[in-house]
C-alpha cells in the first residue's frame, strides 16, 4: 500500500475549506442574481407599459431581487463618486469654495425634478429597451444616496485629528498612502452609518424611482417600489403587507451579509489606544476572513495597494512652478472664474423664465409655498433633534445594543412613507381633519434616521480614554452630556441634520400629496406644488418649484447649518 506524502502546511493553505464552501455560495449566488436580472435588459419598453404589472404573490422575490441590485449598483455609484469629490472639496481649498455649495444645491434638487429631466436622455440612450429606464432609475437612486456619503465624508476628512496627520508624514508616507493608511480609516465607522442611512433612503424613495411617470411617459419596472404604487392605486392590503414582509426580509439579508461585517471590520479604525470593551461581531466577516478562496483573489488588489504607497507620481516641474506663483493671485483667477460661472448660470435661469413667460405671480406663489413647506421642516426636525439625539447617544455606546437596533433602524428608514397612505387617510378622511398638519409628519418619516445614524456613529467612535476619564472623575448627568457625549457627536450631528433637512424637502413632493383609492389629499406646500406639475408634465413649473426649493434650502444651510459645521469643525475635533 502506497502511502501519500503529508500536505505541506502551505499547499494545505490552497486547499478549500467549510468556509471556502459557504463563502463560495455567497458570492455565486451574488453572481447568479445579478446575472438573471441583468437578462431583462434587452427586452422591448413596451413590454413594461401600460398594466403589464400584476400582483401575484410569486413574483415578489423577483421583484425585490431586482430592487436590491438597482440600489446596489447606486451605491457603488454613489462610493466612487464620495472618494473622489468629497476628498477633492476637503483636500482643495480653492475647490471646496465651489464644490460645498454645489453640493448644497443638489441635496436640494427633488429626485422628481432629477428624474423629470433626465427620463428623456436616459431613454434616448436604449431606444426602445428597458436598459434606458433601468438607467434612469438607477441614477434616481443614486441621487438619494450619493449627497448624503459625500457629507459624511467630507466632515471626517475635515476634522481628521492632526497627530495622526503627523504621525503619517513622521513615517515618510505620501499623500496618497496617508489617505488610504490614515483618512480613510478615520473616515470610515461615519461613511459605514451613513452608507446603511442611504441604502434605507433608496427605499423610501423606490416608488418614484420605478413607478416612472412623467407627463405621458408611464413606466412600471419591475420591483418593490412599482408593486407598492400598483397595489396602492388598487387598494390592495394584503399586497402592500407582501411588499412589507419582503422589504424587511430583504433588509435582514444585506444587513446580515454586508452592513454588519462593514460594521465589525470598521471598529479597528476607532481612534483609542484601549480596544472597546464589546467590540461589534459578525458571522459573515468570520466566513470572509477565513475563506481561503477569497484571501487568494483579493490578495493581488491588496499587494498592489501596497506598491501604490510608495509610488510617487513625476511632478515635471509642475509643483515648483505652483508654488512660485502668488496665491492672492490664484485666489483672484479662481474668483474671476466662480464670479463668470455664477454669471452664466444666472443668465440661463434669466433666459429660461423670459422663455417660460412667467409672471411676479408665478414667482410669488411658489415662494411662499416654500414658506409653508420651510416652516413644517424646521419643526419636524427640531423635534426629530430632541428625540433622536439622546437615543443615538446611548445605543451608539453599547455595541450589542447597537446590533439590535442596527436592523431594526434600518428598516424603519427604509419604510416608504406612502404605505402609510390608507392609514393617514383613512383617518384624515374619518375625523376630518387638515391635511396642512396631520401630512406633516410624513415628510421626516423617512429623514429623520439620517440624525439618528450619524449620532450613533459619532457616540461609537467616541474614545474609550474619554469614556474611563469621565467615569473617573464622577461626571455624571447634565454635565456628562455638556461636556463629554454632546461635543464628541456634535460634528456626526450636524452632518446628520444637513442630510436630514435636504431630505425632508425631497420628502416633501411624496409626503404633501397623498392617496388611497379614490380619496387624494393635498397639504399646502412647495412639495404638492412640484409633484402636482409632475404629473401633468408641466416641466416649467416643475423647475420653478426646483429652483425656489434649491433657493430655500441653500438659505437654510448657509444661515444656520453651515455655521455650525465650521463650529463643529474648529471647536469639536479630536485634538
């Protein structure tokens, strides 16, 4: 009998194991979804139009499969473009100046407004096919998430404490190995929170996304957002209830399989020389970390990260150049050049209501149902402040409470609020009460967890020093709060209220107008106004209530919100 030579414990290594098999599973069946959904694509627009869509039970996870790969495909999206303008606003002074404010406005452009415009192009891409509409929703999406990462980024670029800074440059690291060895790591528990924030926020806004209808254009895709708008305009119960059951089994299922390992994998990065005494855990980031199959495709992309580090890109001159030219000079071309751009801009808005024949009327309406819609959000999130807050802070400082709530949150964020629909209006319509105040609370259904996140996110990563330190000196009660747990998450909130105010104004177009059945309800508001222009196609109105709501929140974040970011940044960070 011939007896095999042992494995070498290396070759052992390239063997799979149990975890190897389940890893494999995973990514496969990743693969496998992603490839049978991705077949529709080709098929004709026609196929999609008019009621092709039918509610049968069997078709659910179908629909909720394709769903959660349009949101996955947004937030890629949507990451790529927070590494590269988030760190090009905090990196770039001269830029910043252009990109923090543009950034502003297009947090306040409504996701109709995104989608009305950009429906037609979008189409014109794929003439005839569904890919053109899949586009089209996918960048709605995207829309929903992207401002929101980019704020969180920039914030944690912002307020990297210097002695890391140094403590990069100390071991000779170039600007890019420092971003990716010591920001990013900074940047990445906050980014991580507002990440989940944001694939909840694709939800909330699905509806709009692929229940497509501008003007004539009606459009249906396949999914859970156009299955809620079918069985809403059809008074279904219990397809709404189907739709809710397969939301939060879906949500379980990224939870469990992305956003928790995210989570567990992120903890490393908390700035504290003292690990956390419950550090956050995760079944599928044991599965990934021991799965020799993934160790080995991964292993070329980290080792060329780690080539990229001591890579320095030839200057030819140009950095020597730069630095001899006069920065007042600089600064000057760069006003010139915002100063001409602004200029522009203004003209073509000048132009576009010379053409669109509107009157002071016109202007004055809309201008003071942005008054009405202004007055609810300050409301709504000045108590969604006071509620939020305290709770973020304490389940933000006990990790398993943390785990518990995590899903739970994310389901809740995720809630659109037109599923509430039957129940508001059913009792708006029973008791006949205003829609002006009993709509109201819909539009910071789904905003409000941005605050939420963000606080749970600055309370996680607080240090575990200033936890130890406060607890031995005996600070307790208003005075913990004054000077321990309200600074350390200050920053976290502020970007968490900026989101959440742009979000309620988004909110405002599906929240101010509301139906079950025969029975429509309309709240006086900027909100109602753009959704009422949508549906009849009236793209001229549709940009005036943009541009008014663009004028709102850009006032709003400039008086109020902006100043307490640089508060934050300057007062608050660690140090």
């Amino acid at each position: 009998m011939k007896i095999l030579p042992p494995v070498s414990i290396e070759a052992r290594r390239l063997l799979p194991s149990r975890w190897d098999i389940l890893a494999a599973v995973l990514v496969l069946g990743f693969l496998v979804a992603f490839a049978d959904a991705s077949r529709f694509l080709v098929h004709p627009l026609s196929s999609i139009s008019g009621d092709y869509l039918k509610l049968n039970p069997a078709d659910l996870p179908g629909y909720a499969l394709r769903t959660s790969l349009r949101m996955l495909i947004a937030m890629g999206i949507s990451l790529a473009f927070t590494f590269t303008y988030a760190t090009w606003a905090a990196k770039n002074k001269r830029a910043g100046m252009l990109l923090v404010p543009l950034l502003d406005i297009l947090q306040s452009v409504p996701i109709l407004s995104f989608l009305s415009i950009t429906i037609v192009w979008f189409l014109s891409l794929s003439p005839g096919r569904i890919l053109g509409a899949e586009l089209a929703c996918v960048f709605t999406i995207f829309t929903g998430q992207a401002w929101n990462m980019a704020f969180s980024f920039y914030q944690s670029l912002r307020t990297v404490p210097p002695e890391l800074e140094e403590a990069g440059r100390m071991f000779g690291l170039n600007a890019w190995a420092r971003f990716w060895r010591i920001e990013a790591p900074f940047a990445m528990p906050s980014l991580i929170w507002n990440m989940m924030m944001s694939m909840s926020g694709g939800w909330f806004f699905v509806t709009l996304s692929e229940a497509i209808s501008v003007g004539k254009t009606n459009i249906a895709l396949p999914g859970v957002g156009s299955w809620i708008a079918v069985a809403i305009a059809q008074k279904n119960l219990p397809a709404i209830l189907y739709a809710i059951v397969a939301m939060l089994i879906v949500i379980l299922v990224y939870d469990q399989l992305l956003f928790r390992p995210l989570v567990a994998w992120a903890d490393r990065f908390r700035v504290s020389s003292e690990p956390s005494d419950e550090a956050p855990q995760s079944w599928a980031l044991t599965v990934y970390r021991r799965s020799r199959l993934l160790d080995l495709m991964t292993a070329p992309f980290e080792q060329m990260m780690r080539w990229s580090y001591h890579w320095q890109p030839p200057s030819f001159g140009i950095k020597a150049a730069v630095r001899d030219v006069d920065s007042r000079l600089a600064d000057i071309v760069w006003y010139i050049v915002l100063a001409l751009l602004g200029a522009f801009a203004a003209w073509r808005i000048s132009l576009f209501f010379g053409q669109a024949h509107f009157s002071w009327s016109d202007a004055a309406t809309a201008f003071g149902y942005g008054c009405i819609t202004l007055i609810r959000v300050i409301v709504l999130i000045g108590l969604a402040s006071l509620i939020w807050t305290p709770i973020g802070v304490y389940v933000g400082l006990r990790p398993r409470l943390t785990a518990l709530v995590q899903p739970v949150a994310q389901f809740l964020a995720a809630f659109p609020n037109n599923l509430l629909f039957p129940l508001v209006v059913s009792l708006i319509v029973f008791w006949d009460a205003s829609p002006d105040i009993w709509l109201s609370p819909l539009i910071v259904l789904g905003t409000q967890w941005y605050i939420l996140f963000n606080v749970i996110a600055g309370a996680s990563t607080m240090p575990q020093e200033l936890r130890d330190a406060a607890e031995n000196f005996g600070v307790k009660g208003w005075l913990w709060w004054r000077k321990v747990a309200l600074p350390a998450v200050f920053p976290y909130y502020v970007t968490g209220a900026i989101t959440a105010s742009g979000g309620a104004w988004n909110a405002s177009i599906a929240a101010e107008v509301a139906s079950w059945g025969d029975h429509t309800l309309r709240a006086h508001g900027l909100g109602a106004y753009i959704a009422d222009a949508v549906n009849a196609g009236d793209f001229r109105h549709v940009l005036l209530g943009t541009i008014v709501m663009s004028f709102f929140v850009v006032v709003v974040n400039r008086l109020l919100w902006r100043p307490l970011y640089w508060y934050a940044e300057r007062k608050f960070r660690l140090t």
